[in-house]
C-alpha cells in the first residue's frame, strides 16, 4: 500500500513538473521561436530580391528584440541580417547619407553575431565583405571575409551572382589563389546558365580581363556559350568566345 501511494506522489510530482516545463516553455521559448518563424519568410523574399517598405523592415526588427538577445538562435540571426543588409541597400540607392552609417553598424553587428554562432555562412561574409568596402573603402585585409565567402560556398549560384562582379572590381589585388577562383566561378556562372548576369558581369568590371575570363569556357555547354555571346551583343559589345561563331546572321 505504501508503494502505491508513493508511486501515486511521484506521478502527481511529474506532471507538476511537466505543467511548469510547458509554462516556462511557453513563456520563455515560444516567443523566441514565434519571432523566429515570422522573420524568415521576410528574410527569404528580401534575399530574393522582393521589395518592402522600409518601415515595414523596421518594425519587424523592432519585435526581433528575444532573437537579437537570446544565444545562438541561428535563423532568426541570419534573418536579422539579412533584413538590416537589405536597409543599407535602401539607404544606398535612396542617397540617404544620413541612415547610411547608423545602417551599416547595425548590419555588421547582426552579421558579426550570426557568424559567431553560425561561421560557415558564404553569404554572410561576403556581404560582410562588401559592407565593409562601402563604409570605409577597400583595404587587403577585408580579403579574409572574402576568402572566407569562397572556402565555404565556392558553387552556390545565388551567391556567386552578387559575388563575382564586386571580386571582379578589385581583380588586380587580389591573391594569385583567390583570383583563379574568381575567373572559375565566372566559368561556372555561365556553364549554369546563368548568361544574362554573366554578360554583365563581363562587359561591367570584367572587361579589363575579358580575355582570361572567357579562354576557359572553351568546354563549356555550347548553347550557354551562343547565349553568353548573343547577350553580351545585345549589350552592344563584340567578343570571341570559344567555339562560337561571330558572322552575323539574322537570327543572332
């Protein structure tokens, strides 16, 4: 009878204990967690290149406050950053001199804590990267966060789009490893398909070394070879790129 009795209090003590866990859980954790799941969607779009109010960006970081205070909650962190990275670009194409500077400390702090609890972010440390070439020009040992960018994510297209041109502009600073990197990464864009940016890329700050970006794509898929030709024609410059024929003819 003792037993049972016993046994009885000690259920009755569990789910106590339960209740109290699932109070603190709910006090404590779900908030976090709630702010987490409202911020990564807003983050997904803006790195997708959907557009928001400015205002809207920064009341959804006003909420963000148990994320930002909280350790280590890598989503929500990366979002953070993501969404401050995206007011920095809002100040830079509206002129706003004034919210530039405040902006680029608040991104490079979000950065900063994201990478400290997540480092194989490439995302993250080229934007961390280009940040820092925008507040204070570019200096050789901002290279590290760029280096960094191409050990963790040498191939991810969505990266190497945004990447490879702001590389390209500083080509002849950069390292002999590094620079092989970036002429690859170039290579790949196009075998990829992703022609139109590359076309860009090469008659914008590439076309200094267009030479030694276009030898190597002598193996690259031909359509995306005939693309890359047909767009950088369109964009009204004229390029040998191997295997493609240059005469031109009426549906070129």
């Amino acid at each position: 009878m003792k037993g049972l009795l016993l046994y009885g209090l000690l259920v009755r003590c569990l789910a106590v204990l339960l209740s109290f866990a699932g109070i603190l859980f709910g006090y404590f954790i779900e908030p976090v967690a709630w702010q987490e799941r409202s911020l990564a969607p807003m983050a997904h779009h803006v790195i997708s290149g959907e557009r928001y109010d400015t205002k809207m960006l920064a009341d959804a970081l006003n909420h963000a406050n148990l994320i930002i205070s909280d350790s280590c909650i890598t989503t929500g962190l990366r979002s953070v950053a993501f969404i401050r990275l995206r007011l920095v670009e809002d100040a830079i194409g509206e002129a706003d001199r004034r919210s530039l500077d405040d902006r680029l400390d608040a991104f490079k702090a979000a950065a900063l804590r994201s990478l400290s609890c997540a480092p194989a972010d490439p995302f993250l440390w080229f934007a961390l990267y280009w940040v820092e070439v925008t507040q204070r020009g570019f200096a050789p040992e901002l290279l590290v966060y760029l280096q960094k960018s191409y050990q963790l994510g040498p191939f991810e297209g969505w990266i190497q789009v945004k990447r490879n041109r702001f590389a390209l502009a500083v080509y002849d600073k950069l390292p002999e490893d590094l620079a092989r990197q970036v002429v690859l990464e170039f290579k790949t864009l196009v075998n990829s398909g992703f022609t139109a940016d590359a076309a860009s890329i090469l008659v914008g700050p590439g076309w200094n070394i267009r030479s030694k970006l276009l030898a190597p794509l002598d193996d690259v898929k031909m359509r995306y070879r005939r693309e890359l030709f047909k767009e950088v024609r369109r964009a009204g410059y004229e390029v040998a790129i191997p295997g493609v024929d240059t005469e031109v003819r009426p549906w070129n």
